[in-house]
C-alpha cells in the first residue's frame, strides 16, 4: 500500500518523479529490443508500448515507495555507464531507437538510415527483411571467379555418394570447404559488411574479414 505523500516536501516528489523519468527514457528502447515488429495500420507501436510498460512500471515504484526509484534509477544509468566501455546497448543506441521511430513512422522512406544489420533503429521493413535484402544485394554467382570456386570445391568431398544422393553433395562438399578454411571476424564497427564472394575468393581463399555469401 502506498504511504501518505505528506512526508515528501514539493522539491522532493518533484527530484523523485524527474528521476522516474530520468529512468524511464532509457529503459523503455531497452524493453523494446525484446518485443517483436507491432503496427496498427501504417504506424509501428511497439516502441509505444515500450514506454508505456517503462512508465508504468516506474509509476509503480513511485505508487509503492518512491524512494525505491534511487536504486532503480542508479542501476539502469550503471548498466548503460559499463555498456558504454563494452561496447553494448548504451545511451548512443537509446538515442537511436528514439530516431528510429520518428524515421519509421514519420520519415521518408527514401531517407532512411541503410544500415542493413543494425538491430536499432527501427525500421518499415523487418530486421529478417532487410538482411536477406542486403545478402541477395551481394550474391554473384554468375561470375566467373565464384562459379569456378564453387565447381572446383564441389568436387572435393563425397564424390562416392553422388550417385545415391545426388547434386545436393555437391552443395555439403563445397560448405564442408568453407567451413575447414575459412573464419568469421567481426567487424569493427556495429553493423555488418556483407563482402562479395570476390573480395573473399581473391582475399587469399582463407579468412573472412567480414560475412561472406556464397
């Protein structure tokens, strides 16, 4: 049950309920990461949905005993202080998820950020959409370079079984290839480059700096 308000003087519920909102900025883009694509007609509201789970939540420890916003307020503002050093979700991304918003029900399509792979902000399109868009952007395999990779090392591995199974030993063969020679490095910034199969093949057919598509 909620205590009598008497006890707090004006400048103290108004520090606390800054600090609710102060808490709430942050948290509501968070919870969204966690919720699927929501649209009603044209507009996506899941990040509205967000804020105002944040809200009530933060209403909730104001209703109980507003003091207990303090710790809420020092844990969340902590959790992005570290992720900042981490290199995760901190108030840079917050920021982010807001402008994804306005741009995805309010901006011009055009003008949307192309990042294909960043998880923020949200866009029209879903995460799933975009990076098949950006994978197919990419494929080659009518050049030359890639066709005769591919045919080359679709012949190194299971050749007896081709005539049980079929061409799909071919594909197993030319993966098991990839899998053995070549390696996955992240990228340095946040988002992910989709490097042709070119670049790859002619990068010395060992390692991957980025995601290959073959």
């Amino acid at each position: 049950m909620a205590l009598d308000e008497r006890k707090y003087t004006t400048i103290q519920t108004f520090l606390l309920n800054f600090l609710s909102l102060l808490t709430l900025l942050p948290m509501a883009p968070y919870i969204n990461r966690f919720i699927p694509p929501i649209k009603l007609g044209t507009l996506h509201i899941d990040l509205f949905l967000s804020i105002l789970t944040a809200f009530l939540f933060t209403r909730l420890l104001l209703w109980i005993f507003k003091p207990l916003i303090i710790p809420a307020f020092v844990l969340v503002f902590g959790v992005l202080v570290i992720n900042l050093f981490r290199d995760s979700y901190s108030f840079g991304n917050v920021l982010n998820d807001y402008k994804g918003m306005v741009q995805g029900n309010w901006g011009s399509r055009d003008n949307k950020q192309l990042d294909i792979l960043s998880f923020y902000p949200r866009k029209v399109e879903t995460y799933r959409d975009k990076t098949v868009k950006g994978i197919r952007a990419k494929m080659t395999y009518k050049d030359s370079v890639v066709r005769n990779f591919a045919v080359q090392h679709s012949l190194d591995y299971f050749d007896d079984y081709f005539p049980k199974y079929g061409k799909i030993v071919r594909y197993l063969s030319l993966y098991k290839y990839i899998r053995q020679n070549f390696k996955y490095v992240n990228d340095v910034l946040r988002d992910e480059y989709f490097a042709t199969p070119q670049e790859t093949i002619q990068n010395g057919l060992g390692a991957t700096a980025t995601t290959t598509l073959f």
